[in-house]
C-alpha cells in the first residue's frame, strides 16, 4: 500500500501546451515600379506583428512574417502566391497592386486561401470573390 489513498501516486500534471506561431505571408512589389508603396506596407505589417507579439500575442498566438516581392508583376504575384498556396499558406496579406490582386484572385477562391488585399481597382470589390477582402490604407 502506497501512502493513505492506497493506491499508486497520481502522476504529475502535464504543463499546457504552448500556442503555436502562425505564419503570417505578405506579398507586395518591394523592387520594381511599385518600390515606395512595398517599402511602406512590409514597414507596416512588420511592426504590426511586432506590436501583437510584444504585447503578448493575438488570444495567446504568436506571429512570425516573412516577405515575397511580387515586383508590382501580375505574372510575378501570381508564381509567388502559386508557392505560397503549395507550401500551405491560410492566409496572404497583400497586394497592393491592383493588378496582382486581380491575377491571383481565382488561386484564393480554387485553393480556400484568404487574401487580404490593398489593391485600388473597383473591379477587385465587383468580383464578389468571398476569399479576397478588400481593405484601404
């Protein structure tokens, strides 16, 4: 007999598992004819995500970011969000060219990946595309 319970001693408390890093991917032209509004957005997102990290975290979560120039390229946007979507990316951050966003708009809606875009042309709000949100700086 172990102790009063009579019984094995309880076996000690698992810690909590820790929360994991989400992968934030941001696409925008850092070289190219585009270069100030890229410089601008990487700038902003970078201390974005350093801001919720610092302060502990989105409900706990972590952030990392990494960057893809597009080169404000349409057929430059497209190969990049075509690898990001194949190494397994839920969310994109980005574009801010229009015309990015538009080439790639049909890769979010066919592979259930969500774009967060920045991109002017109104033809991005008329596609009615449900996996590319809109947002203006």
């Amino acid at each position: 007999m172990v102790g009063c319970g009579g019984g094995a001693p309880a076996a000690p408390a698992k810690p909590a598992p820790a929360k994991p890093v989400e992968k934030v991917f941001k696409i925008g032209g850092i070289a190219g004819l585009q270069t100030g509004f890229g410089q601008s957005m990487k700038k902003a997102a970078d201390l974005a995500v350093e801001e919720i990290n610092a302060a502990g975290g989105a409900a706990g979560y972590k952030f990392t970011s990494e960057w893809f120039d597009t080169e404000g390229s349409a057929a430059t946007g497209r190969t990049v969000a075509q690898r990001l979507i194949t190494g397994g990316a839920d969310v994109i951050i980005g574009c801010h060219a229009s015309t990015v966003v538009l080439a790639i708009q049909d890769l979010m809606s066919q592979n259930k990946v969500l774009e967060i875009a920045m991109g002017s042309a109104e033809k991005i709000g008329e596609l009615n595309n449900p996996w590319v949100v809109r947002v203006r700086e």
